[in-house]
C-alpha cells in the first residue's frame, strides 16, 4: 500500500473542525469517491475532529491518500494529548456520552468508514485512524 | 458577531443554512429561533437545508432540540430539502431525527406547515394597513 500524498492540520478550535470537513470533502472528491461516500467519510471527519477537539483538548488530523493496486482510498489519523478513553468498548456504544453529545460520535464514525481503528492510553492521549476505500 | 438570519413571512420564521456551521453558530441559531418564536408568536418554523453537505450528530441534534422547542413554544417545524447523500448517512449514523417534520421542497414545506397550523402564512387580514 503506497501514501501518494499526504498533510496535517492543527485541529483546535470548532473552526478548525469546519476546515478539516471542507479538506476530507476536496480529498474525497478528487480521489473519485461517489457523493454518498464523500458525505459519509466527511460526516466521520466532523465527529471524530470535535472529539479531538472537546475531548480531546486538541491536536491534530494527519490526511493520507492511498493506492493498493487499483484500488485508492482516504485515510485520516486523528491524534491528541487528551485524558484518553478509560472504557473504549463502552465508548463506542450507542448512546454512551461523557459530555452532553448523544453518544452517537465514536459508534456512528465507525459505522461510517470501512476501517476504524482506536488506541487510547490513559493520561496520554488517543489517537483514530478511520479508512474509506473507494 | 456571526449569525443565521431568520426571515419573518406572516405567521411564520424561515431559515436558510447557506454555511458550513461551526457548533457555536448552530447553538446561536437554536437561541435566536426560541427567542424569536416567542416574540413574534410563530406558528411556525420552515428551516431549508439544501445548501448543507452534512449534517453531523451535532447539527442533527440542534435540529431535533429546535424542533422540540418550538412544539413547545406552540409552533410546528418543517426541515425541508435534506440532500439525498446527507439523509443515507444520517441513517447509518444512527440519527433518525423522530420527532422532526421533514418535506422534500419549500413548497410542500410550506403546505405542511398551513395544514399543521390550519391557517395562512400571512397576517390576519386586519393587519394589512400596516406599513
């Protein structure tokens, strides 16, 4: 699997989570995604960049477009400092919420992609990688 | 300060989201529209999303709260021209919006909330020397 391009954005502020949705919307359309694929890859953007954001504390979403053979995709790592997750298998269920969210960010991002990853460490931070094929 | 403008037509309170919103500026747009619900004494809401490319759980949640809200206050709201792509997603998000009246136009937005309210959008017709 080849990265054939890729960027970073600090993602500190709510306008910094618009921006990010715009730049996962422009990657998705020039990799080719399909309308339906772009709103849902951009969609798991926006939740995953708020929790990075009011969870998280900040920090920052790494882009990667990516070729495996003929197929391309959009990855998107997002990366803070934060408390962490002390339950991820909770964190991810439906409904569950720490804030005043509807507990639908985690669960429903993951629905959303076709690869979802999470490592959190206590005190250290947490970081998501989610995958969209085209 | 950055707002969502909302238009007074008769007895009801249109909005036009034409911007990506930031969560700040959907949270001021759910204040402005109770606020003004109960100044005006809106019968109802009719709030056009076809401009947005997404609605997120927290846009769904403003949305479903000023809906909630308004029924409250005494007044119906409509969500009209969601995007096909927008509505798919939604769905696997696990949003349903329950509770929210949706309609695909402004038109037939419009229709719903005349049916809703039983009554024209428009002034009581004793109002018309008004400026």
């Amino acid at each position: 699997m080849a990265v054939t391009r890729h960027e970073a954005l600090e993602l500190r502020t709510e306008e910094q989570v618009v921006r990010v949705r715009q730049h996962a919307r422009k990657w998705a359309a020039e990799l080719g995604f399909s309308l339906v694929d772009q709103t849902k890859v951009v969609t798991a953007a926006s939740e995953l960049a708020r929790n990075t954001v009011v969870y998280g504390g900040g920090g920052q979403v790494r882009f990667a477009a990516l070729q495996e053979g003929v197929r391309r995709g959009l990855r998107l790592v997002f990366e803070d400092q934060g408390p962490g997750i002390a339950d991820v298998e909770l964190a991810l269920r439906d409904g569950y919420t720490t804030g005043n969210g509807l507990g639908l960010g985690l669960g429903g991002a993951k629905r959303l992609v076709n690869e979802f990853e999470i490592e959190s460490r206590p005190g250290r931070g947490t970081r998501i990688t989610i995958t969209r094929w085209k | 300060m950055e707002r969502i403008p909302i238009l007074k037509m008769g007895g009801f309170l249109l909005v036009t989201i034409q911007v990506d919103m930031h969560d700040r500026l959907a949270m001021q747009l759910q204040d402005d529209l109770t606020e003004m619900i109960s100044r005006t004494g809106a019968r109802g809401v009719l709030i056009d999303i076809s401009s947005l490319e997404l609605v997120d759980s927290f846009i769904g949640r403003v949305i479903a709260n000023i809906a909630s809200m308004s029924r409250i206050l005494d007044a119906e709201t409509v969500v009209v021209g969601m995007r096909p792509a927008v509505a798919i997603t939604l769905v696997e998000l696990g949003l349903s919006l329950a509770g929210v009246r949706t309609a695909l136009n402004v038109d037939k937005g419009m229709r719903l909330l005349r049916t809703a309210v039983g009554c024209e959008p428009e002034e009581p017709a004793d109002g018309r020397d008004e400026a």
